[in-house]
C-alpha cells in the first residue's frame, strides 16, 4: 500500500503528572484546576486521559473540595472510580455524597467486587441497601456476602470474581471455558477446583494449564490448595500468610470449607501498608487520622490520650515534689534531673518500637522472648555505662563536684536498665492482656522512665550527699 500520500501524524508529548524526583508537578495541577474552572470537559479529559488510578486519586487530593465535586461531574461516564479507593476517607466521602445513589450504582456495576466493597462500606445503611439494590441480582447477592464479613477482615478484603472448574474437567474444557466466559476476572493467575457444593478441593496455575495437553484431566494436575485463608481472618493474619509463603493469591473459603473469594498480592500491600501506618499512628497517641481530616476531627482523636499524658505527668510531678526539700538545697539537681528522664524516655520509645513491630509480624513468642529479655537487658546496661561515663564527666567539668557526676551517672544506667525492661514488657504484656500495645504502650513506658528516672536520680542524691 502507498503511504506517500498520507498526512503525517501528530506526535503529541503527554503532560507527566510526576517530575524525575517523583514529585507532583505543579503545572499539572494548574492545567486541571483551569479545565475545571472553565468547565472545559473536552481539555480536562485531554489531560487526565490514561492516567492510572493512583495518578487520579493523587490528583483528586491535590484539589478543593468543590474541585473534586466539579472534576467527576465533568468527567461523567469516563471518571475511573476506581480511583476512589485510592485517596482517604474524607476525601471519598466527600465525592460519594455529592454524588446520587442511581450513579453510585452504575459506578459500583464497574468496579471489581473488592474495590465496590471498599467504598460501599463507608455508606449509611441505607443508602448501602438502596445502591445495592439498583444492581443485578447474582452482582448484589456477592457484595452483600462480602460486606457481611466483618471489618478488616480477609472477607472484606477479597475479590468475588474468580474462575473454579469441576475436577472432571479437561484442559481443553478449561481453556474454552476461559476464552468464551464474558463473566471472568480480568487478571488472575490461578485456576480454583471444586466439588459441587463449590467446596474447594485444589488449584491450578495457568502455566500449568498452558504446559498441559487438552485431554488430561483437571484433576491430574491440580495441587491441594496452599493455604486457603479463612472469610473471618483479620486482615492482617492474611498478610503475614502471604508474606511467610510468597504467595500471589490465596484462596479464601468460608466456615464449611467452600470457596467465597480469592486474596490477590495487589490487596496485600495495601493491607501491609496501611496496618504499618496504623501502628505508627497508634505509638504516637493518635487514632485513625488521615491528612485530609478537619481540625474537629483531628482534635477529638487525640485529645483522650493527651488527657491520660497529663495523668502521667502529674505522677512523674508528685515524685518531684517528694524532693522538694532536697532540690531547695542543691538546686543544680533540677538542672539536671530532665536528661536522665528524658535519655530513659528515648532509650524505651527504641526498645518499645522494635517490641511493637515484632509482635504485629509474630517474630516474638514465648520460646524467644527470654532471650530477648536477656538481650534488651544487656543492651541497657551497655548503653546505660557508655552514656553515664560521657553524662559523668561532662557533669564533674560543668559542676566542679566530682560526687554529682558519680550519682548522675548511677542513675543513668538505672533508667536506661528500667527504660529496656519497660519497652519490652509492657508491650508484652498488654499484648497478652488483649490490649493493642502500638496506642497503649507508650503512655505507660513513659510514666515509668519518668518515674524511674526522677525517683532514681534524687533519691540517689539526698541519700548521697545526705541530704534526707
């Protein structure tokens, strides 16, 4: 075919939403402000055409409120909702009520059964109902099995969409079952077998199916299905699953065994993600919080745990007080008594974390939590000398007083001792309590070191210099 007579094509350069450091470029943003402003549908889909769903929900948060609003309703059928479990809550909510449950309806229809769980749970009851309840009966009958699942749960988490054969299947059923079922996952990766009952009997891996001849049967070369995750686990149980094996999918199954779902790795990271950025939050006093949140909001999350703070900083403040007479008459002592408090509340919060973190990957139990122990507890006493030789010194060439320098010194490798202890044994044991130890910890290993180092150091001092 002759081409010479062919108008050349335009080559268009597409704006890049990130710059080479992976920062948002701002001009980008401008581009989509102006579109919107200028209710512009046609140049704002020119720019957000083909971007991914996680390049949508940065945009999305890098807009007003009424921007958002105003970017959907121009966008309308060519909006990737999807997009909208990729921002926060607020943020979420925020478009989903200005949106009308008829359209929140065709919006879920498009989803992945995960994804249309995901925002529909944030919902009233009844507007859940009523959505769900604009969709196709065998679409509606899967979402509400999923959302009945509790919170957090690998039922919540699991896609509904996945491909089970009969064992008595052939390959080459198999194949053409694949190639002719409109109903199928996009992506998948694993094949399921069941029983009629739809009880999970085994899986096998598409490379598996590719390298078989048609003939043979499913069954010839199906595996037992590596560990299936029950509906009810925590979510977070799943994602140590997936991590000890190296899974990328996981068959989830309800309490008689039959398969409901399937884990995929894409819904793990998320999980892994967000249970690590929980337990940040958690270890610094502060409740489910997210960047997008009101004043009000982010205030009445933290304002309880603040409230039990002051109660440890009034009892870190009476043990003062015990020695007021004591510091009247050696007033460098109140110079000093915050550095062995406050190296104690460091050398814990390094203890607590580490402590923290491996009771949420299970890397600490009872077989070796005493070797810990041991450890933690030689680790305090290293640093504690190390730090109360330096601190000692630096005391007696400040001071001129030879016998401050020996008692901060003391005192140090005390708190950092109590410091070590505490951040290992108060997670423990809240963790055997039934308390979560990321939000609680902290405030009582702070009390401790507070306490410990307060009561250690002026203690030691007026018993020293005898001043009781």
């Amino acid at each position: 075919m002759d081409d010479s007579n062919r108008e050349p094509r335009v080559q268009v350069e597409r704006r890049s939403l990130y710059d080479a450091d992976g920062n948002v470029v701002p001009a980008f943003i401008d581009a989509v402000r102006h579109a919107v402003a200028d209710h512009d549908a046609v140049q704002l889909k020119a720019e957000i055409e083909g971007l991914h769903e996680t390049e949508l929900g940065e945009v999305l948060e890098h807009l007003t409120t009424d921007e958002r609003k105003r970017l959907v309703g121009l966008m309308g059928g060519d909006f990737d909702y999807t997009a909208l479990t990729e921002v926060d809550e607020a943020i979420r909510l925020e478009i989903i009520d200005a949106m009308s449950n008829e359209r929140i309806a065709e919006a879920v229809s498009e989803l992945a059964s995960d994804d249309a769980v995901y925002i529909l749970e944030d919902l009233s009851e009844g507007d859940r109902n009523e959505i769900l309840e604009r969709l196709p009966f065998r679409e509606r009958l899967r979402l509400r099995r999923a959302l009945d699942y509790p919170d957090e749960s690998a039922g919540r988490r699991m896609q509904t969409e996945f491909v089970a054969v009969p064992p008595f299947w052939t390959v080459g059923q198999t194949i053409d079952y694949m190639r002719e079922d409109d109903d199928l996952p996009e992506t998948f990766s694993e094949i399921f077998v069941v029983d009629p009952s739809f009880k999970l009997l085994g899986a096998v891996g598409l490379h598996e199916i590719l390298r078989a001849k048609r003939p043979e049967k499913i069954d010839s070369i199906m595996h037992p299905t590596r560990h299936a995750i029950p509906a009810e686990m925590d979510q977070e149980e799943a994602a140590q699953i997936f991590e000890q094996y190296d899974l990328l999918s996981a068959a989830v199954v309800d309490e008689n065994e039959r398969l409901v779902g399937v884990l995929t790795i894409d819904d793990i990271v998320d999980v892994i993600q967000e249970e690590a950025e929980e337990d940040l939050l958690r270890m610094g006093g502060v409740g489910d919080e997210e960047i997008s949140d009101t004043v009000v909001t982010v205030a009445r999350s933290r304002v309880a745990w603040l409230f039990v703070n002051l109660f440890t900083a009034f009892l870190a403040a009476s043990v003062i007080g015990l020695f007021d007479g004591t510091i009247e008459q050696m007033v460098v002592l109140a110079a000093l008594m915050p550095i062995v408090a406050s190296m104690g509340g460091n050398a814990a919060a390094q203890t607590m974390t580490v402590t923290v973190r491996a009771i949420a990957t299970r890397d600490i139990n009872i077989h070796n939590s005493g070797r810990i122990l041991r450890r933690e507890v030689l680790v305090g006493l290293l640093n504690g000398t190390a730090i109360a030789l330096l601190i000692g010194g630096v005391t007696w060439a400040w001071s001129g007083n030879f016998d401050l320098g020996v008692v901060i010194a003391v005192a140090m490798v005390v708190n950092m001792l109590a410091a070590s202890l505490a951040g290992l044994l108060i997670p423990l044991l809240l963790n055997r309590a039934g308390a979560d130890p990321a939000i609680a910890s902290a405030v009582f290993v702070t009390a401790i070191t507070d306490v410990v180092g307060f009561l250690g150091f002026l203690g030691l001092a007026s018993w020293w210099f005898g001043l009781i």
